[in-house]
C-alpha cells in the first residue's frame, strides 16, 4: 500500500528533536523555526514532557469517557487557572477542527439557528462544518458546501452588524490571529465591538485560538490583547507539545446536556498526561515572559531588513511579507541555511517556533536570514 498522494514533501526525513533543534537521517542539523504548524509549544522532546508521557502510558494510556478521569480534572483547573478562565469549562477532543465542530454545534444548539460569519482568509479546518467557514474554496468539497457561512471582511463592524441584524446567526467565529490568512491580527477595537454586537443579538462569539493560543502571541490567548472574553474558545496544536488533542472552553452560561456532545479518544490519559506537562513548562520556565522577549527582538530586527515589506504578528507568531514571491528565499533558508519556516499564500513566510526559542537562537536565524536575503 502506498501513501496517499496529497502533500507535497520536502525530500528530508527529521528522525530527531531537542529544544528548538532537529536533524534529518544524514546527521544535519536544522534550526526550527516552524514547530510543526505551531505544534511545537515546549520544545522537542522536553525532560519533562517525556518523564510525564512515558511514566503514564507504562500505567494506562487509555479508557473511555464513561469513567472518572482525574487527569482531565486536573488539565483544565490548571488551565483555566494560567489562562484566566477558571469559570469556564474544558471539553477535550483530537484535533482543532474536531473543536471548532463541537464550538459551531454547541452554538446552533443553543440558539436554534444555523449561520455562521466567518472572516476572508480564515482557517478553521478540513471537516464537515469547520472547513466550510474556512476561506478557501480549494477544499471545500460539494457535499461541504451547504449555505451555512457568510465571509465578511476582517475589521469590517458594520457589514458584522448588517448580517447579525438579520437574526439568523448562530455564531460568529474569528482566529485571535489569522495564521494561514498571513499572520493577520484583528483590530482590538474591532474584536471589542464584535462581542458587543454579539450579545445584544444573541449570537456566540467562537473565538478560534488553536494557533495563536497557548501562551504563542506573549498573552496566553491572542485576544487577551484586546481585553474580550468570547463564549468560546477552540485550542489545540500546541496544548499537548505534538500529541493529538484539542479542546473547547465554554463559558459558564451555557448548560451541559448528557449525550450532546461526545468523543471516543478526546481527554484520553496520555493526552491528558501531555498535556499537563506542557502547562507545568509554560508555567516554571515562564516561556510567556521569553515570548514577549524573543518576540519583541525579531520583530525589531526583521522590521530593519530593506527587502521585507511588512513584518506582522505578536510575540512567536510572525509574517514576513515581501513583494516578490518567497519560494527561493524559504527553499535557501532550508537547505542552505538549515532552517524551517513556513509560508502563507505566495509572499509571506510564517515563523512559529516552540515558546522556548533563545536569544541565541533568534540571533542566528537574523545571521542566516541576511545571508539567504543580503
């Protein structure tokens, strides 16, 4: 049986991971500047991530959800208490579309309607509901395309306004930050406005912090910079360091109902496990703090160089936008310079490294970055 053909691979195999480190099967080590899509929170292969992963799954790395699971009582008090959401309530699911879907049904549930506003150039995923509030026609398939989202333009009130007006919307969903869209970061004004609109007409405001959350914008989520508090909010890629989980925060006013949701694998205790360790890291080594540092450094920096357009982003989620396309300048980076990014559209290279990236290593990849760009 061979792989199903649908990405197009870099011919480099990584067999090995350290910190902000990894190297290919030939020995060549690489700078990491992308994490794997922002997965990558802590590091590769952290002390203490390994210690907690490998000392649950020699006990128990799964049951069902039908069985108390302290693990997961303990991931979401710890959660809620780093995150400043301690009242809100932790349903743990595989993946950040599997959050986005139960966030979207939660909201249709409660309202009874069936629209959706999202953003141009969002990203929500590739299932059912979460790909057809996402902006990309490309991977929409027929039986996906049903009528149910409305893309209106990132920052734009009034034309929000105009479609809540009609009374038909169950949920408005927004990134904290777009991350495929270009590392777009909504106004604070405009995502202060949104939750308004959204209460007076009943609507649920989803905030989708599956890339910019987890501590990657300096706050622990993106919109924790505008000083909003959504109904719900959708994490993943980085809550469990590489181990599939996801995960929707759901705030206090609305009620569970047994059987509404549901997950086979969601919480599961090495999720859980991974999980854990990834909060006690953020929390002892204080990576928030070096985000804001190592952040604030290479936007500074990177904003200097002549041939780079605009540099957008907040703490370790960054674009670099220049005016011609980028495909020879990420390709040297790569295997000139042994470092990996990653792209958004033609002209934008995303950085995404695990919040742990050093000075030292920030200052590297500027050396390799002038070298590549002159």
């Amino acid at each position: 049986m061979d792989l199903y053909n649908v990405y197009p691979l870099f011919d480099i195999n990584i067999v090995k991971g350290e910190g902000c480190r990894v190297w290919d099967d030939k020995g060549t080590e690489y700078l990491d500047l992308y994490g794997g899509h922002a997965v990558i929170s802590i590091g590769h292969a952290h002390p203490h991530y390994v210690e907690c992963i490998s000392s649950q799954v020699q006990k128990l790395g799964f049951y069902s959800n039908s069985v108390i699971n302290t693990l997961q009582t303990a991931v979401a008090e710890k959660l809620g208490r780093l995150s400043g959401y301690e009242d809100y309530s932790a349903f743990f699911v595989n993946s950040g579309a599997e959050a986005n879907e139960n966030a979207l049904k939660l909201a249709s549930f409660t309202n009874g309607r069936t629209r959706v506003i999202s953003f141009k150039k969002a990203f929500h995923g590739r299932t059912s509901l979460a790909v057809e509030v996402t902006d990309n026609a490309k991977i929409i398939a027929p039986i996906n395309s049903n009528n149910h989202a409305t893309y209106l333009p990132l920052n734009d009130i009034e034309a929000v306004r105009a479609e809540l007006a009609k009374g038909d919307v169950a949920a408005v969903i927004i990134e904290g930050i777009q991350g495929i869209g270009g590392i777009v970061v909504p106004e604070p004004e405009f995502l202060q406005q949104l939750q308004v609109a959204c209460e007076e007409t009943g609507t649920v405001l989803v905030l989708d912090e599956i890339q910019s959350g987890y501590g990657r914008s300096g706050k622990f989520f993106a919109h924790q910079w505008a000083g909003i508090r959504p109904d719900i909010i959708t994490v993943a890629k980085g809550i469990a360091n590489g181990f599939p989980m996801g995960a929707v925060l759901i705030s206090p006013k609305f009620t569970a109902v047994f059987g509404q949701l549901g997950t086979t694998f969601g919480g599961n205790h090495l999720a859980c496990a991974a999980a854990q360790a990834v909060l006690d890291v953020i929390e002892d080594e204080n990576l928030l703090e070096n985000v804001n540092k190592v952040g604030e450094y290479l936007m500074t920096e990177l904003k200097k160089i002549p041939a780079i357009k605009e540099v957008r982003g907040k703490g370790l989620m960054i674009g670099i936008e220049f005016e011609e396309p980028i495909k020879e300048i990420r390709t040297k980076l790569l295997f000139e310079e042994h470092v990996f990014t990653g792209v958004s559209g033609t002209n934008v290279i995303r950085l995404l490294p695990p919040l742990s990236l050093s000075m030292e290593q920030a200052r590297d990849f500027i050396a390799r970055l002038h070298k590549v760009i002159g």
